[in-house]
C-alpha cells in the first residue's frame, strides 16, 4: 500500500448494464468498482472497501498523511474519452486516517502562521532598527538638515531596501556614500523643480543636469553645522 501498490478502484463509464460478479446486484451508470481478474467488476461492498472515504486532490500535504496513515488505501481511476486513458479522481483511505491527517495539517498551518507572524515582527523590528541608524547617519554627515527630514529619508531609504533580496551591502552598512546619495534624491524631489521637469517630458538626465548646482547648494547648506529653520 505505501509503496506505489495502491489498490485500484474504478468509475464505471456506465455505458451498457452491468452487475457485481459476486453478489449479482446491479452495479448502474458511474458505479465505483474493482476488477478482480478472471472474475470482472466487484462492487465495493463485496470487495471490503466500501468503508473508504474520498479524498479529492487539491491538498498535497492531506493527501501525504492520510495515505501514510491509512492502512488500506485506493486510488481512483476514471476513463478519460478525450484523452484515453484513466486518470485519478482522488484517493480512498480511511476516515480515522483522514481525521488524523486533517487535525495534522490544522496544527501545522497554525505554526506556520504563528512562524509567519514572528518573522514579520523581526522584520519590522530590524526595519526599525535600520531607519533609525540611517537617519542618525543623515543627521551626522549633515546637521544641518531640517529637524524631522533624517527621519523621512531614511524611511524612504528602508522602503527601497527592504523589498529586495539583502538590502544593498553599502546602504546597509550605512557607507557614507549611500547616505549622501539618499540625501541627494530626497534634495532633489523635495528642494529643486526636478519633479515638475520630468512632468513636462525632460528625460531624466536631463532633468538632473537642470537641477545639480541647487542640489550641491543645498547640500553644502545641509552639511553646515546648523540647522536650517523649516521654511513656511
Ligand atoms: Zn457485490
């Protein structure tokens, strides 16, 4: 039974009358059936499987278990016309073998979302811990920052990184060139009309070279010792 020598049990095509060889009853259209070979159909009844229970496939991880747990098990085959040949409907196993491998496949997928869930909170957590380095670092490399505007570039930094695959090794280390080119593209959006050249069409080379003398200025400013008041 575990090794791949399932039992089998047909759907009859139903397509002329037949009845059960052993006990004589009619078998009827899409009746489920053995063949016992040099004798022909036997019904379920008469071949002792008629206390199986139907698993539809669909769920690997169940079908895994209640075939592992079920001491008799039997596939069931249905004739395809289209593609003739039999194809598996599902499985017959037992219903304590069922029971046993559902309540297995509930306890687990509540650890995996238990698992999930802790995961989760350490990512936030090591995100937390990343944004507030980052903008600890804008604020090292450029006191002179608006008070409040470390934080939104380092946020916006963890956001890009976070998605991907290990954050870039320079940003996560918190490389003073990622920091200043962080900085650079918060000036760029925020303090210059880079954003509303790309609106008008300017490819984006272009658009950078319209605004670089502000963007240096402003973080020349930025990296002086004081910092600036918010303008209104
Ligand atoms: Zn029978």
């Amino acid at each position: 039974m575990k090794n791949g020598s399932d039992l089998k049990v047909f759907v009859t095509t139903g397509e002329r009358e037949s009845t059960c060889c052993e006990c004589g009853e009619p078998l009827g259209r899409g009746a489920w059936i053995t063949l016992v070979e040099g004798k022909g159909a036997v019904c379920l009844a008469c071949a002792d499987l008629d206390h199986l229970v139907f698993l539809r496939p669909g769920d690997a991880a169940l079908t895994r278990r209640a075939r592992k747990h079920s001491t008799l098990c039997a596939v069931v085959l249905e004739w395809s016309r289209g593609r003739k040949r039999y194809e598996r409907q599902g499985l017959l196993v037992e219903e304590q073998a069922l029971q046993r491998a559902e309540a297995e496949c509930l306890a687990d997928s509540e650890a995996r979302a238990r698992r999930r869930e802790r995961e989760a909170q350490r990512r936030a957590e090591l995100d937390r811990q990343y944004v507030e380095q980052f903008a600890r670092r804008v604020r090292e490399l450029f006191p002179g920052c608006p008070p409040g505007r470390e934080k939104a570039i380092a946020e916006h930094a963890c956001r890009k990184y976070s998605g991907r695959v290990g954050r870039s090794a320079a940003a996560r280390s918190l490389d003073a060139e990622a920091v200043v080119l962080a900085v650079s593209a918060h000036v760029r959006h925020a303090e210059t009309g880079y954003d509303r050249l790309l609106a008008r069409g300017l490819e984006r080379w272009e658009a950078r070279r319209e605004v670089e003398t502000q963007v240096r200025e402003v973080l020349a400013r930025w990296a002086g010792a004081q910092p600036e008041s918010p303008q209104g």
